[in-house]
C-alpha cells in the first residue's frame, strides 16, 4: 500500500468518525433539550357506570338502584373529555373544551362526569386561580398550589412521546393518586389544578373515583404572556368560605352530599 492511499484511508476513516461524533451528540442535545412553553392536549376519560352508583346514596335509594341499572343498559360506560394546557414563563392555564359525543349523559349531573373548571397557575408565586362552575353559578376562587403528598417510584410509562416516572401522592389526606411526569418538560404542573412533581404531569388518575387525564399531544412553541392570565369572571370566595357554603347546601343530601363535595373539593 502506498503513502498516497494510507492517506486517503486515514482521511476517510477520520470522516467517518466525525460524522458519528457529530450525529451522537446531536441526538444528546435533543434528548437534554427542556422544553420550557407550549401546549399540551388532554383527555379525561371517566367510567360513567361505576360514577353514577356513587350517586346512590348509603343505604342506597330503592329507586336510584333503578335508575342507574336502567342507565347503565342505554348508555356507554366511559365517556372522554378534552382539555388544553397552555404554559410557559412559569405560569399555565388549563381550559376545558366543549362536549360535542351525541352519546353523552350524565346521570344525576355528576360533577365527576362534568369539566367544571378553568384553572390559572403561577409558579413563580406558588398560586392559583380557578374559576369554578357549581350548580350552575360561577365561582372565583384564589389558593395556593395544592398541598399533595407526592412519592416517587422507579416505574416509567411512555406518554405522548415521553418518557414519563411515577408517582403515588394523596390529596385530602386520604384521597390516592397515580401520576406519570417527565422532567423533559420544564414546569411542575399538570391538569385542573395538579402540580407539585420534578417535571409535567401528562397522565394522572385517581383510581378509586374512576377518572384518569392522559395527555396525547404536546407541542413546543412560544407561548404570548398576554395569553397566560387569569379567569375573571364569577364571584369571588375563598376556598373555605366555598366548603362551607356547599357543604350547608347539602347538608340534607346525605352521603350523596358527602361525595359531591368531595368531587369539588379535589378537582
């Protein structure tokens, strides 16, 4: 082999590597980019069945127990819900979208079979604002993060193209949790008013009321500060001042109150 063409090898085989070098470390800058802003889509999908039997009551009524034999025999057991989170410079707006299933019903209007809340987040002062829609009136109601109980496992799940770990939490102090974050994407929120973990909740179910959000898009983009403000319209109360007032509402209902309280309580 002459000088000429060891050369010529050498210099192919230094291309070659460069090229590799140069592709794998393109690959670790994507795989370490954080997103910090965009649009996550999600879905709330609830078993419709299992929620209307909440709403027998303990002991149940004779002629709900009907009812809801007869609703579930006419109707599909699980029913899906669409939301947008909006995020970036630290804040989020989550917004649910209209119902447009010809099949849905909601039995007993259940707010666990509803999307009753638009919910404003700023980290930056570990606050929230949610308007609340209850029994048909408007409710604005000013709070801190929510205070969940997170524990962090080593099982991971792909989500809407991520990566994602879990993590068991209760709310409430004794409501259970299941979340799937990734710390891909840069912003410890989550849907409704969920936040708290290392990262973006994209799945979160609450096993034991039948309902899981799953995200299943997320699009990075810049996000306008104008579009990143709270909702303003409904009246003002403070979420103790809301508990009272709805637990004194239903204070005849029985354990049915009970649970509906719960429900607007936890989302």
């Amino acid at each position: 082999m002459t000088h000429r063409q060891t050369d010529y090898i050498m210099k192919k085989i230094f291309t070659i590597v460069s090229c590799i070098l140069l592709a794998s470390n393109v690959v670790l800058a994507q795989g370490a980019r954080m997103v910090t802003s965009g649009v996550i889509e999600f879905e709330k999908k609830v078993n419709m069945h299992a929620i209307a039997k909440q709403e027998l009551g303990t002991p149940p009524y004779s002629y709900r127990v009907l009812e809801v034999d007869e609703y579930k025999k006419n109707t599909p057991q699980f029913m899906t819900f669409n939301s947008k989170l909006v995020f970036g410079d630290n804040k989020s707006l989550f917004t649910p979208l209209p119902i447009s299933s010809p099949t849905y019903v909601n039995l007993y209007d259940n707010p666990m079979g509803m999307q009753l809340n638009t919910v404003y987040a700023d980290l930056n002062t570990n606050s929230l604002v949610a308007q609340k829609e209850i029994y048909g009136d408007l409710f604005i109601v000013k709070d801190s993060t929510r205070k969940i109980t997170w524990r962090l496992t080593g099982e991971t799940q792909e989500v809407a193209g991520y990566t994602c770990r879990r993590a068991n939490g209760i709310i409430l102090d004794s409501v259970y949790l299941v979340a799937f974050y990734t710390d891909k994407i840069w912003f410890s929120g989550g849907p409704e008013s969920f936040t708290g973990l290392p990262g973006m909740i994209l799945k979160l179910a609450i096993p034991y009321e039948n309902v899981v959000w799953t995200a299943t898009k997320v699009t990075e983009q810049t996000i306008p500060p104008a579009t990143l403000i709270p909702p303003k319209k409904g009246t003002s109360i403070g979420p103790k001042a809301l508990y009272d007032k709805l637990k004194d509402h239903m204070k005849d209902w029985n354990t049915i109150g009970d649970y509906e309280l719960k429900v607007f309580m936890l989302l």
